[in-house]
C-alpha cells in the first residue's frame, strides 16, 4: 500500500511533494506537461518517485528516469523534445 507523505519539516513546513509539486508537478513545455507521484512503503522510510509526461492530446508517457530523484527542467525539456522528435520520425516513415 502507498501511503502520502505527511511530515511538515520539508522546506519551511511544506511537506516534500507540496515543495516539488511548485517546483516541477504543473511544468509544460510545447503543450506537453510534467508531473511526478511519490509512493512511500509501509515502513515510512522508502520511497519511489514516478515521472509522467501528458501530451497535447492527454496521453500519458511514463518517463524514464531515476526514481530516486526529481529531474530538472533542462531534463524534462530533453525527454520532451525527444518524444516531439520520435514521434516526427514515426510520422515521416
């Protein structure tokens, strides 16, 4: 079972993903938009962070990357072109 993170002392008593969701959960670029979910194990200690790219049409893509740490919006801009990319030669074919 996945529980939410509740503890308050994370960036002036916001929990983590309130920290992370301004930082990066409504980031979009190319009508393309980032959000991330944090699932934390029964023990309260491990965690695992999911990325997710929605495109303009609401598709969801998994993205791949480290569930252990939040990318920044240079690496989200990347995984996005490159999606944009594949697609465009998918199409070209």
């Amino acid at each position: 079972m996945v529980y939410p993170i509740t503890h308050n002392s994370f960036r002036g008593g916001k929990t983590m993903k309130e920290h992370y969701s301004m930082k990066l959960g409504k980031y979009s670029h190319l009508g393309w938009k980032y959000y991330s979910e944090k699932e934390v194990e029964l023990d309260g200690t491990n965690s695992k962070i999911w990325h997710y790219v929605v495109d303009p049409t609401g598709i969801e893509h998994t993205m791949d990357f480290s569930p252990y740490q939040y990318p920044n919006q240079d690496q989200i801009v990347l995984y996005i072109e490159g999606l944009i990319d594949a697609a465009s030669k998918l199409a070209d074919m």
